[in-house]
C-alpha cells in the first residue's frame, strides 16, 4: 500500500512539471471602468488600472475578490494607464487593501481642475510610499516569463515599427481623423504582451487620431491573438483602421451595462476579418442583440451586481482558454 501511494505521488508530481505553464488575466468588472489582473506563468502580478473609487470599496473589493481566487496575495506592480476616475480612481483603495511593488505610469497628469488635481494628489500620496516606474512608448517593462511593450505613453506612440511589423494598412486611405483629444484619454499607456507564441493588447482609454498614429500609414504593432477593447468599445476609438490591422482571434469587452458597447464600435470589431470570438463583460443596454455577442460570451447579462469576470490562460504555443466565471463556459483557441 505505502508503494502505491508513493506511485501514485510520482504519478502526480510528473503530471504536474508535465502540464504547461500559463499566463493569467483576469478582466475585473469594475462596470465600465477597467481592472485587468495579469498573472505571469512565474507568479509575478500586475494589475492594470484599478476602477472606480467609492461605492463602499467595491471596486477594491470585486478586485481582492478575483485576485483571492487566483492566489494571488501581493501585487507587484500596479500600471495606470492614465488619471481618470474610471481607471486610476480605485488605486489608494486597493493599495490599502493589498500590498503594492511598484506603481508605474505616465507621468503627471496632464488635466487640471479641482477635480483632476483632487484625482492625481490622491494617487501621488499612494505612490510617494512606494516605488513608482515612469515610462515611455517604446519600454520594455520588468516582467519575468513575459514581455510587455509600451506602445504609447503621455500623448506619444512608438517612432518606429516593433521587430516583424510595418506592413503597409490599405484602411488608412478610407479613415479619417477626428478632433484631437486634449483629454488624460490621449494620453494613455497602452501595452502588447506577449507569452512565447501568444500576444494581448491593451490601449487603455486610448483615442481615435493616436491610434491611427499606431496604424497608419504602416501598422507599427502588427498582429495579435487577444484584443482588449479600446475605449470600453466606445466609438471615440477603436476603428477598424486598427482593430482590422491587429487582426485579433479574440476581442474582450471591458464595458459597463450603460457604459461603452456603442454599436459604431462593436461592428468594427464585429465585422474584423479572422475574428472567432466577442466576449463582454456586461450586455450593453444600448447595443440590443443585434450589437452584443452570445449569451454564452457575456459575463454579466444583466446588471445585478453580480460582478462575474472573465479569465483569459495562454500558453507559450500560442493556444489559449477563455473562461466566464458565471456560467462556467469556456473555449480553447488551437494554436497557430
């Protein structure tokens, strides 16, 4: 009996070293604000943005939540992407609730105003207790397992087409500019990971003309397997001259019930060639069926406070699962 226990621990363990390592993300919903919660296949952890402030915690809460369940007890970094309520709001109330590396970002923030300022002394008295990493489009971030590329920062995107890109985008002939965006939203910090084979982005709050700096008239970033939506899916960004050049499997919606999911935006990235999947972490109220995704897809159908989240696990291969915690669905993605 005690040889076939110890076989049978062997047997174990072998399966175990022999299962793939993975890397984590786990989209927060933070309605409409963004909480992303990345988990790298050697436990080092980063959330980016941290929601909303107030509401008796509940953004801190829904995130200490998540990240319970993932093992995960200390953040080592936190990246705001840019000095909104929606993202950089919630981040003295998570760091009073867990303990925090390093908090990267920008810079200053660029708005001003009672609020603005209000906003920003709030999270610089988070970060003068701690160590804080100021970046710049083109950094590489100081994570083990994984690279994470600054795509743009503080108003300004990479010079230059990233190693493998800079193909020619036919759409930029057909899409024109908007306004430009003095807002925080310009400014954001927008990132590409990428785990052996697998690639995920995230643009922040990222707007329409910086994009199409990303874009066009070459594609600087080329092509991913996961797209986090930019914007929330509002259609101040996200066009298909960008969405369609990163030619993403898989697009995530970290949108709110009545916040983002907007139709203009939800077709282009409905609409982009090669996409397999639309997953969303509310149904927009606005959208209707005919702009929302399954039923299967979607983590919160209505809005109840239920705060169900969607986990995304990659492999160095390129294959990846996508899992929504509140019906237990969940879909592999083969390699390519």
């Amino acid at each position: 009996m005690r040889h076939m226990r110890w076989y049978a621990a062997l047997f174990l363990t072998c399966a175990a070293m022999a299962a793939p390592k993975t890397l984590d993300i786990y989209f927060i919903d933070v309605e409409g604000g963004q909480a992303t919660l990345i988990v790298t296949p050697s436990k080092q952890t980063m959330l980016i943005d941290a929601g909303w402030p107030g509401f008796e915690n509940r953004d801190a809460k829904r995130i200490t939540a998540t990240a319970k369940k993932a093992g995960v007890k200390k953040l080592d970094y936190v990246l705001t992407t840019h000095y909104h309520r929606d993202h950089s709001g919630g981040v003295p109330e998570i760091a009073a609730l867990m303990t925090v590396g390093t908090f990267i970002d920008h810079g200053a923030n660029r708005e001003t105003g009672k609020a603005a300022d209000e906003l920003f002394k709030d999270y610089q008295k988070v970060f003068e207790a701690a160590k804080r990493l100021q970046v710049k489009a083109g950094d590489t971030l100081p994570l083990k397992d994984v690279k994470m590329e600054v795509l743009s920062a503080d108003g300004t995107v990479l010079s230059s087409p990233r190693a493998g890109a800079g193909k020619p985008n036919p759409l930029c002939a057909s899409e024109k500019k908007k306004a430009d965006d003095p807002s925080e939203n310009a400014r954001s910090v927008g990132t590409l990971l990428t785990y052996g084979k697998f690639r995920f982005i995230d643009l922040g709050d990222l707007t329409w003309n910086k994009e199409l700096e990303l874009a066009c008239p070459e594609n600087k970033i080329g092509e991913v397997d996961v797209y986090l939506t930019t914007h929330h899916g509002m259609d101040a960004s996200g066009s298909a001259a960008i969405v369609h050049a990163l030619h993403p499997r898989v697009a995530i919606m970290n949108n709110g019930a009545k916040k983002g999911g907007t139709a203009p935006a939800w077709q282009a990235i409905h609409s982009s060639p090669g996409l397999e999947d639309f997953w969303q972490l509310h149904y927009a109220d606005a959208g209707g069926k005919e702009n929302n995704t399954a039923d299967a897809f979607i983590a919160n159908p209505v809005e109840d406070g239920a705060a169900n989240w969607i986990r995304l696990s990659a492999e160095a291969s390129g294959a990846f699962t996508v899992y929504n915690s509140r019906n237990k669905y969940s879909k592999t993605y083969a390699a390519r």
